[in-house]
C-alpha cells in the first residue's frame, strides 16, 4: 500500500465508522422519507450488485482496467452517502462516475464517446446531450469536495504475494475477492490494506461451496477470540501440513508479527461471505424495474 494514503483525503475524510455511515443514510432517508416510501429500493447490496455490472458492461467497450471500473464503484458510493439516489438518475451517474474515474486513473475517455456507449446500453435512461454528463460530472466532483485520489487494496496484494507464497491462483482469487468487496460498505469503512489481507486470507480457505463459506466464516470467528500463534510454537499444528494448510500458516504467523488490526480483518470476512450468500437472491430484473420506476415518473432520465 502506498505510504501516503495515511494522509489522504480517503482516510481523513471518507472512512467511517458503520454507526456513523448508518446515521448519514438516515438523516438522507429522513430529509426525503416520502420520497422514500413512494419508490421503495431493493437491499443496497442488490443495488450495488446491478450498478457493477452495468459498469463491467460500459468498461468492457472501452477495454478499461478494473482499477478504473473500482474507482468509478468507489465515486458512486461517495455521491450515495451524500444525495438520495432518488433525485438522480442512477444510469446518468454510473456513466459519469466511469467518465471521471477513466481520467483519474489515466485512461480518459472522450466524453461523447462515453455518452455515445452509455447511449447504446441504457437508451431509455441516458440522452445524446453530452452536457448532461457534464454537468452531472461537476455534481460528483462538487459532493465529494474535489478528493478524488482513491487508494484500492490491489496493490498490497500484489507486495504480499511473494511474502506468503501465494501462488498465482491465490492471487488470482484474492484479486477477485478484492473486486467484490466494492458491492459492500467496506471501502468506506476500512483501510486497503485491511482489505487486501481479508481477501488473502479468504482465497487462502474459500471454496466454491457453502461449505467453504462456512469454513470461512468459522475460522474468522476462530481468529478473533483466539490469539495468533507462529507456526513454529508448540500447539500450533500437528503432522505434515499440506500446501494450502502452510499458505495459512504463513499469513496467520505473519498476522502475529504485524500491526494488522484482527478484528477489523474478521468483520471484513464476515461482510464478504454475508454478501455472497445474499447474492444468491438477486433479482437483476426487480433492480432494473424499481430504478426506472422513479427515474421515468420524476423525469429523471430527460
């Protein structure tokens, strides 16, 4: 992880605690509770499932990197936390959030090719004026006070890869992992780093089952009431571990030397395998009905 993210505006200003983030979006469910209740939304996990895709969808015609498409996911949740997405057109958002991003991670895109592809994706919610994403590009920077530099976990990942032994399959699903966790709270709530470990640790014990998510979930639970012990202390192991067992080993005796904050770690886990087991439920075409039932009835989309 880069140095100075201690002294960014993401750990200054746009890391919160879960009270304070759930105080935020109520006071924003408060401001508009008619709002609100006229057009009821699915669970935000659910919205946030829908908007990456749609994102994957618009980066794909652009062949844009994941890191560009991870910034774009972090903007719109900062805009989120700070308007109701009620009075915005989600579609005109998303494609703002990716035109913005693609400048800030050095791969601009023109704008009225943006407008153009996000035309072709969602025709009945974007317009051919590129004044739109325009303005609406000066509301984002506008809400989220011009910091826009965004630290994101893959770079720890990559620094630790050799550090644990992880072999490219580990890394490659802790990448993904990592992709994930950009449909949960947990940018706003933890430091990258916290994250990258997280998702070292899952890829290290996830398994494509429910039983591996089990799996998962027991063994957080176990590291957080349990004290960390090196590999090379008695009671730490018995037999000849396999190789997996050793990764594990690895990253718990590295935990026990480092500053990492367990339980912040432990929480991150908990919240990634909740959020696989919910989107076990998603309904793309709910996602898509009640979005448009308030971007057409408030002529959002004009």
């Amino acid at each position: 992880m880069a140095a100075d993210y201690w002294a960014s505006t993401q750990r200054r200003h746009w890391q919160f605690s879960r009270e304070a983030l759930a105080e935020i979006r109520q006071k924003l469910e408060d401001d508009d509770r008619a709002l609100v209740q006229q057009y009821p939304l699915p669970d935000r996990r659910f919205l946030s499932h829908f908007f990456n895709l749609q994102l994957a969808k618009l980066g794909k015609k652009f062949m844009i990197r994941q890191q560009a498409l991870a910034t774009a996911q972090i903007y719109i949740r900062r805009f989120y936390s700070k308007v109701e997405i009620r009075r915005t057109n989600p579609y005109l958002v998303l494609a703002t959030a990716f035109y913005l991003a693609c400048k800030m991670e050095e791969c601009p895109q023109h704008i009225r090719m943006v407008v153009s592809e996000s035309r072709q994706l969602w025709p009945d919610f974007i317009i051919s004026d590129v004044s739109k994403l325009g303005e609406c590009e000066f509301y984002l920077i506008s809400e989220m006070n011009s910091q826009l530099i965004i630290h994101h976990p893959y770079r720890t990942l990559q620094s630790l890869q050799n550090t644990l032994s992880m072999a490219q399959d580990d890394t490659s699903l802790a990448w993904s992992i990592i992709n994930d966790h950009y449909m949960t709270d947990l940018p706003l709530l933890y430091p990258p780093h916290v994250i990258a470990v997280t998702a070292i640790f899952l890829a290290l014990t996830l398994k494509p089952t429910q039983a591996g998510l089990q799996a998962a979930a027991s063994t957080a639970a176990a590291l957080s009431s349990t004290t960390l012990m090196p590999k090379d202390q008695p009671g730490s192991g018995n037999g000849v571990l396999n190789t997996q067992q050793k990764k594990v080993q690895n990253l718990v005796s590295w935990l026990a030397e480092g500053e990492i904050d367990i339980q912040s770690a432990v929480e991150c886990s908990q919240e990634i395998i909740s959020l696989y087991d919910v989107l076990e439920q998603y309904n793309e075409k709910t996602c898509k009905e009640q979005i448009g039932r308030f971007v057409k009835a408030r002529g959002l989309e004009k």
